[in-house]
C-alpha cells in the first residue's frame, strides 16, 4: 500500500476509535480496527522502506505509539513502567533526578526495548548506523592509573610506549577507513593532557585538517586540553572530543586515581566552550553497581548540553592490568544503558564501543534496537581487537542497516 493510503487508513482507524470511544460504544473493536491498520503498515514496510531512509528531524511531527496494551490482553492491574511513562513524552530535558533515570534504567528489559526504540525512531533514522574507526596515534605510556587501561605506564602489560605514527601513516589510515565506509575518523593518544606538547600538538592539528578534507567527521582523544588547545583544534575542523566519564563521581576514586571527575568535567567544559562536540560516555563491567552506572548518565544528561555522542562500553579485561580478573558483564547490563541513555539524551549518537567483540550478531541487533546508532570498525580498538570486517558488513545487510552519512555542519 502507498504511503498515503496508509496514512489514510491509520488515520481512518484512530478516528474510527476516537468516534468509538466518544460514543462509548465496542472500543475494543475500535482498538482492533488500529490494530489492523498498524499490521497493514507492518505488511507495507517493504514499498514504505526507501522513503524512510533519510534522517529523521527532531521536530519531525511523528505520531506516538501504539503504547497501550488492550485491556483484554493484560494479565494484571500493574502500572506502567517507567520506560513507558518517560518515553511516552519523549523531549529533551535537563532536570532529570537520578532516582527517575534508576526507575528507567530497572524497567522489565523489554519495556525498556520496545520504549527506547520508539523513543530511537521518533530522533534518529533506525536503520542508519554510523560506521567509525579508531585509530591509536600514539600508544603506550601513559601517566594516568585508569584499572582497565593497558596504556598506563602504571601497569605490566603487553602494551609497549610508542612515538607518534609518522603522518603518512594516519592519512593512509583514515583514507582506507573512508574506502571501507567509515564517516568518523577518530584519532587517540595515550596522554594525560596534551598541554606542553607543542609539536605533537600541532602535527595533530594538520591530521585533523586533512582528514576533514577528505570529507570525514574527526574525534580526537588526547587527554586534558587548555580553552586555548580546544580554540585551536575547533579552527583546525574537529568535529568532536572525546573525553569520558568512565562511571560514577562517587566510584571514579577507584579506577583512577591520578585525576579527579572534576578534572573530566572541567575538560568537557573547554571542549564545549570552543564548539566542539562533546563524545563522552563510560565503561560497564568495572566492578561498578547500577547506581554508579545511574550516576554517571545523570551527570551526562543534566549537562548544559546533552554530548553529542554517548559511547558506551564493556569492559575488554586486559592481561596485567588490575580489572585483568573482571567478569563480563551479561549483554542485558549493556542493553539497559544503550536503552537508557537513549530515553534521557535522545538527540545523542549512542556508540556500541568497546565489548562489541564479545557479541553475536542477535546480541548486536538487540543494542540497535535499544538505541545504539554508532560502531566502531576495524582491526582495532586503540590496543584490544574489535570485530571481523566482513561479519559486519553482513550483519549490515542482514539487518538492513545502512550507513550514516558525515555530519559535516559546523556547532
Ligand atoms: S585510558 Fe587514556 S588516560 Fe587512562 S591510562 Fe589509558 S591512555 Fe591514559
């Protein structure tokens, strides 16, 4: 069926209800004539998919689900999950209490699937997946304890301190990465702060100028940055900074203990102030509780501005760092903080990150659904490996994903 005709016929089924509903008359019958137009929509998908494949505005006038369940299909008188009451007026606030982001985050797993991908649908096309790569520009030795971190000079692991790969090397990277669909060129250096380091600084300056040139969005992670470095690498054409929470205020004392949250804090607010774009999320699987993971979206959604990107990861445990010994976490911990972080910054790119190695294909698709419109591509993730190539590709078209393109518009 055309789109038109369905929307007509949608629209003649609400009104059929509405009519129903005033007269007091059959709504149950009303409420299966919706029923059997929403199917009729599902069966017209096919004829409906290409139109549907350009991004969706925020203030797009999409209509809002069919979120209540027939009375005659309820098993029981219990009230909706928060989920459901959060998404159903789905708008882009500031005020969230942290025990409204814990209600959310505690919902029955599939109220919350089902409400963050409303949610997902009504601000981002769902298909679209933005296919990043991350690139280590300078490995190894770093000054910051960070547990899970193989980079740290503090830790005994197989990750040996580098120089800076000569630039040759990061433009062929990011040239490759482009070939093979990426759109976000990231690049990170294993540093504390990159103050005091006028050189390197600068040859990141140009890697950034260039690899914008070739039409791509750029993120760096580079540590600490003086207002000063973020003005310049804003004029220099980075799309976005990462820099991430990790976890909790009050948990961060026990993954790093070389800086503080405030440090963090104060960098995003640099970042921010220069125009860049925030990317900033965190780690599950850190021997953290829900609270903590809680904690930290609440301190990410009642930013002045939500970030741009939320990565969210899972813990890769790495030989001879201190987390060496850190269970997995069960892909549903991972599930619930895509879905949640999608219900309170709905406008943000939820990244699948780090811990997307351990996943199968169903897995994946469930992070999608919850939200997640973001993965990283290639051999590598800084230092741990990442996904097959290929299997992506055909997790692309089995799912029928497609890419998102380069969001080359400035702050
Ligand atoms: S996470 Fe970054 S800051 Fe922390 S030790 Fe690793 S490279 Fe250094």
């Amino acid at each position: 069926m055309p789109r038109p005709a369905l929307a007509r016929a949608v629209t003649a089924a609400v009104a059929s209800t509405t009519a129903a509903t005033t007269r007091r008359a059959a709504p149950a019958a009303a409420a299966t004539a919706v029923r059997r137009a929403l199917l009729h929509t599902t069966r017209a998908a096919p004829q409906a998919t290409e139109a549907t494949t350009a991004p969706t505005s925020a203030a797009a006038p999409i209509p809002p689900p069919p979120s209540m369940i027939p009375n005659e299909v309820r098993q029981d008188n219990r009230a909706p999950s928060a989920a459901a009451r959060f998404a159903q007026s789905a708008s882009v606030r500031y005020d969230w209490t942290r025990d409204e982001i814990q209600a959310i985050y505690d919902s029955p797993v599939m109220d919350l699937l089902y409400y963050s991908s409303t949610v997902h649908r009504q601000f981002h096309d769902p298909r679209a997946v933005q296919q990043c790569t991350l690139l280590s520009i300078k490995t190894g030795g770093c000054s910051e304890d960070c547990s899970y971190c193989p980079q740290s000079s503090k830790h005994a692991t197989s990750v040996k301190a580098s120089k800076m790969l000569p630039e040759d090397e990061v433009l062929a990277a990011a040239k490759r990465a482009k070939e093979a669909g990426s759109t976000r060129f990231c690049m990170g250096a294993a540093w504390r702060t990159a103050a005091g380091r006028k050189t390197d600084f600068k040859k990141v300056l140009n890697h950034i100028t260039e690899i914008r040139g070739m039409g791509m969005e750029v993120c760096c992670t580079l540590g600490m940055l003086t207002a000063d470095q973020a003005q310049q690498l804003k004029e220099a054409g980075l799309s976005a900074y990462n820099h991430n929470l990790d976890t909790s205020r009050e948990y961060y004392g026990n993954i790093i203990t070389t800086r503080t949250y405030d440090d963090r804090l104060d960098t995003i607010g640099k970042v921010r102030d220069a125009g860049i774009k925030v990317c900033s999320g965190g780690i599950i699987g850190l021997g953290e509780s829900a609270a903590d993971r809680v904690g930290m979206l609440h301190t990410l959604a009642t930013l002045p501005e939500h970030p741009e990107s939320v990565p969210v990861n899972a813990l890769v445990a790495v030989p001879g760092t201190p987390l060496e010994n850190q269970e997995p976490v069960p892909v549903w911990d991972l599930i619930r903080m895509i879905a949640t972080a999608r219900i309170v910054m709905p406008r943000a790119m939820v990244r699948l990150s780090a811990g997307r190695v351990r996943l199968g294909m169903p897995e994946q698709a469930l992070c999608f659904m919850a939200g997640a419109n973001s993965i990283f591509t290639g051999d590598k993730l800084l230092t741990t490996g990442n996904n097959d190539w290929t299997a992506d590709q055909q997790m692309f078209d089995t799912l029928g994903l497609i890419g998102l393109k380069p969001n080359l518009v400035e702050n």
